[in-house]
C-alpha cells in the first residue's frame, strides 16, 4: 500500500447456499467446469471484504477475522509479487471457496523492497516492455493455466495503482509510458484468454490521486479498453494525522474525484483498499459513517475492501485497533444491505 500522499506500504449473514466441492487431485476444485465472472451487487447492496497480512497462507487469520467481525467476508484481497514465479495458490483458493469467499489476488510484476517505506521502482527486469514484448509469457501462461485449473471464480488485480510512482509498472519510472502498461495489460489478458483461464474477473485499479498529477499520468491514460477490464477499482484512505501531509478526511472527500472519473467506464466499482487510522479523528464514527455514505451516494460502488494492518504505530488500519472501531465494524458490516460469503461467488456459478 503505497498512497500519494505518503510512501508507505462466524455468520456468513446471507442466506446464498454454498457450492459443494470434490478433489482434484491433491487440490480441492468446484464440481462445474469453470466459474463465471463476479457480478456486481444487486441495486442498493455492496460486497464486503478484507485484506489481513498473511492471509490466506495462515487460515486462522480468516477465521480470526470471522469471529471478531461475526460476518464472514465476501470477498479475501493479498498480494503476491511476481519475483521468484510463485505458483497460483489453489489450494488456498479452494480453502476460500469452500467457505463462500472470492479471492482477490494483487498481482505485482517485481521485487519488493525488504523495506516497504523504501522506494526500489527501478528494476528493469519488471520494464512494461518487457512484459509486453514476452519476457514473462512463460510465468503468465503457466500462471493461467493453473487458475483454469483451479475452476473457481478469482478476482485478479494486476499492476495496481499505476497512476502513482511508488511501484516498478508505473508509467512515469522505470523506463515506462502509460502506453506501455496498455501493451502489458492486453498482454497477459490475451494470454489468459488463450489458456482459457474465463474464470478470472479482471480488476484495472487507480490511486485516489494520480503523482505525479502530470497530464501525461493522468489515470485515463492507463485505460486497456472496456473488453480487458471487468470491474474498475480504486484505493482510498483517510490518512487522518498519520501522515504529516494530511489531514482527517470523510469519505466522500477521500474518494468522491475518482469515483466520478470512473464512471465514465461502465463498469462495477470497487474501493480495493480503504481505512482510517486512530488518530485524528474518531475513527468509530467514520466507519458508521463510510458504509453510511457508501450505500446512500456512491451507487456503482458495488464492493469494499478494508485494508486490515498496522503499518506503523500511526497507520493503524486495522478493524479491532480500538473496542470502539470493532464495534462500529460489526454494526456497519451487520446491516442488510451489506453483503458476505456466498453473496459474490453465487454470482460466478455458471451450472
């Protein structure tokens, strides 16, 4: 999580029924062929999920997070780099399939620092050329063909918040023009294609602000086109007092700019990583607050996901960093309109 305005880095509560699954092999899998794409909520209604630092890999996380919040998520978001070609997790995909949650996988082509208040944006090796002109068609088909092989539905969130020069694909470092990350994004779509790998649900992710706020990296520039993307996305946060840059911000100021940018595309909207830290203001009541706001004013927003970390003392994200915080989590979260596991991957089911 790097933002510009600081480098930085149970009851399930619906009554969708669950998909039955039986083994592939060593892997679990759905029993249908292949899953469907994620639809977006129905009118009125948002997906809820969560991204918690080493979850999935350490399940009682998942379940931790289940029991705190008394909801299971609809949706699970992590991060996995590209360096060293890590496989797809599917055994972890399944694990969440079973348990009515959808995987969202950020996908990072590079190596990151040890380090993450650490800028390492130059690594050639990442170049957007690069991808684009094959250096990683290996990787990326094998990659595709495991989730086709895996079946079930996964959100996948590839170079995210490009418009923002903190990582290696953004189109202002590295060598890069936001014309390249278009190549590389078609690239691997087309990729995907090829494998048949249908069950992925691609996700274009922006900043809330595009730095630099050059007119060459205007977020628009960035645009693959309405045939490679599915849902469109954004990460917002209310830095309150925890960066010297900013100030306490209500929701609609932290992402009211860019929503409206992003209608022009048509598509689902979902807000990929959002919080609010302790200091500043009261974090309890911008909770309550955000869904209030998020269900009544922002109406294509059809999924929200909590950023679940303690970055530093000051950045603290997390739902349970105070009692209060929890508390307005569970009643934000518990309102009907709030939707969780099952409600997102029902609408992958393509039997």
């Amino acid at each position: 999580m790097f933002l510009g305005e600081q480098v930085i880095r149970s009851d399930p509560g619906t009554t969708t029924p669950h998909v039955s699954l039986t083994p592939r092999g060593p892997r679990s899998g759905p029993t249908f062929f292949l899953a469907g794409k994620v639809k977006p909520a129905p009118k009125g209604k948002i997906y809820w999920g969560a991204y918690r630092e080493n979850a999935p890999y350490q399940t009682s996380l998942v379940t931790g997070l289940e029991s705190e919040v008394r909801r299971r998520p609809a949706i699970l978001m992590w991060y996995q780099e590209w360096a060293g070609q890590p496989d797809f997790p599917a055994a972890d995909a399944s694990w969440l399939f079973e348990r009515g949650i959808v995987p969202m996988i950020t996908w990072e082509p590079w190596k990151p620092p040890a380090v993450f208040a650490t800028l390492v944006v130059d690594q050639p090796q990442y170049r957007l050329a690069r991808i684009a002109g094959g250096a990683f068609d290996a990787y990326i088909r094998h990659y595709a063909e495991e989730i086709r092989a895996y079946g079930g539905p996964v959100m996948l969130r590839p170079m995210h918040e490009m418009d923002g020069f903190w990582y290696p694909w953004c189109g202002t470092v590295n060598g890069n023009k936001p014309s390249d990350y278009v190549a590389a994004w078609r690239h691997m779509h087309d990729i995907f294609q090829q494998v048949g790998a249908t069950n992925v649900t691609w996700v274009w992710s922006v900043n809330h602000v595009s730095v630099p706020s050059s007119p060459d990296n205007q977020f628009e520039h960035y645009w693959p086109g309405p045939s490679y993307v599915d849902w469109v996305a954004v990460s917002g946060f209310n830095w309150g007092l925890a960066s010297p840059l900013s100030i306490w911000k209500g929701f609609p100021s932290v992402i009211g700019e860019r929503y409206q940018g992003l209608l022009r595309y048509r598509k689902p909207i979902v807000l990929t990583e959002t919080g609010a830290p302790e200091v500043g203001g009261n974090k309890a009541q911008w909770i309550l607050q955000a869904f209030t706001d998020i269900l009544d004013e922002f109406p294509r927003l059809k999924a929200v996901i909590w950023y679940d970390k303690r970055d530093t003392p000051l950045r603290d994200w997390r739902i349970d960093s105070t009692p209060e915080s929890l508390d307005a989590f569970r009643q934000a979260i518990a309102q009907p309109r709030i939707l969780s596991a099952d409600a997102a991957q029902a609408t992958t089911i393509t039997r």
